[in-house]
C-alpha cells in the first residue's frame, strides 16, 4: 500500500483503530475521521475531526483532500435498543449512521477515487443477514449498506472497485460490555467455530487486502469475516447423531 492514501471513518477506536492500524502497517498514509479523536494516537496515522452526518462538511473534507486512493466507512454502530423501546425517528437515526453516512463519503470521495482507479471497502455486519433483535434497525441498514455496495460496485466499475467486509464478533476494548464481562466474552467465543472472536487486526488484514492489488479483479465481493459464522442452535437441542 505504499504511495497510497487511505481514509477510514469513524476510526479512532475498536475496529476501526485495527483497520487503520493495518493500513499503516502496510506503507500507506492514513487518515481517521470522526467526532471525537482517539484516546491514544496510532502512530504513522492522522486524524481530522468530522460528524459524517453533515453532508456540507463531509464534503469539504474530501473536497481539501490532495489525493485518495482507498475509502473505508467504518463508521456506525448502535445501542441495544428493542424496537418497541423507542420512537421511529430514534431508529432513523441508526440507519442514517449506519446506511447514509457510507454514501455520503463514497459519494464525496468519487472522484478523487476515480481518478486514482482506487476503491471503497465497506465495513457490514451479520447482522445484516441474520434476526438481530435489539438492534434490528442497524441489521437493516447493514443490509441495505450489503446492497449498496453492490450496486455501487456496478455502476461505478471498472474505474472505482467497491466491496464488503461482513463482520461478525470482534473482541474490542469495549468487548466486556456487550458480553457481561470476561466471563461472558469467553462464553460467546465458545460459539464461534474457529473458538474466538476477530481481534480488529483480523478485520484490518481483510480490509488491506481487498483494498491491494492482489483484489484487482474482486468487486462487488461481501468477504466473511466471522470465523465460521455461528454453530446452528438446532445441532445442541436435537438428540439425535449425539456423541456419548
């Protein structure tokens, strides 16, 4: 990735912290944007303060930008919040973070993309694919961000390459939370086949590569990224082909 730049959304911490990271590793000048900046700098990238909502200013950030060859949106996320629980504006909210906010930067970002033949790698979620209650507004919009790319991928080939990473359980610094603590983080990576949950070097690594050259044909591609999916719960409740 040397001689390249790379901008990564929301990258200040978790996966995004790793997919910059990974990034820099690789030779490439990055670039995070996000509202706050990170609680440790990452050596050998740069940070810009954004709110990616606001379109105006998602612009002129692009727009000052002297060169671009990669564009992650990495930026999103959602509490745990059932549907019943909150208004449908509250909601609408989730999708804009985790559907348009990835468009509004692809589209500021096109033509510095275009004209570097580069790419966008867009950061999705089972989520998307899979019943997410609790958080089944950021589940539609991770599918709809899955079809995007999809149809970005199209419309935008063969200048621009545009592919997904669909993620699944990533072991962050903020990892205790969503489990229940160490304990609870050990349990959930029993039900991952590979026995453990991605470290967000995993998800750098992956992004690294469908960015690089050795991606040159790979397009409107979703890459799994969740070692093995989830074992189905049908396997453990049927008596049936049990070992003894």
């Amino acid at each position: 990735m040397r001689g390249r730049t790379v901008v990564v959304t929301g990258g200040t911490r978790g996966v995004g912290a790793g997919i910059a990271r990974s990034f820099a590793d690789a030779g490439a000048e990055v670039l995070v944007c996000a509202r706050r900046p990170p609680g440790e700098p990452v050596e050998g990238v740069g940070f810009a303060p954004l709110d990616l909502r606001d379109p105006a200013a998602v612009r002129a950030f692009f727009d000052a930008l002297p060169r671009l060859d990669v564009l992650v949106n990495n930026a999103g996320g959602a509490p745990y919040r059932r549907l019943a629980d909150a208004d449908a504006e509250r909601h609408a909210r989730v999708v804009e973070l985790n559907l348009i906010t990835p468009l509004t930067a692809s589209l500021a970002a096109y033509e510095h993309l275009r004209r570097a033949k580069g790419s966008v790698v867009m950061i999705g979620s089972v989520s998307g694919s899979r019943p997410s209650p609790g958080s089944a507004a950021y589940g539609a919009a991770k599918a709809g961000l899955d079809h995007l790319a999809r149809s970005m991928a199209v419309e935008w080939a063969p200048r621009v390459r545009v592919n997904t990473l669909v993620v699944g359980m990533v072991r962050t610094e903020l990892a205790h939370l969503h489990y229940g603590g160490e304990e609870g983080v050990e349990a959930v990576s029993g039900t991952v086949p590979l026995g453990r949950l991605a470290t967000p070097a995993d998800v750098g690594a992956a992004a690294v590569f469908l960015a690089s050259d050795a991606a040159a044909y790979i397009t409107g591609a979703s890459l799994l990224v969740h070692g093995g999916g989830e074992r189905p719960a049908f396997l453990d409740a049927a008596t049936a082909n049990k070992e003894t």
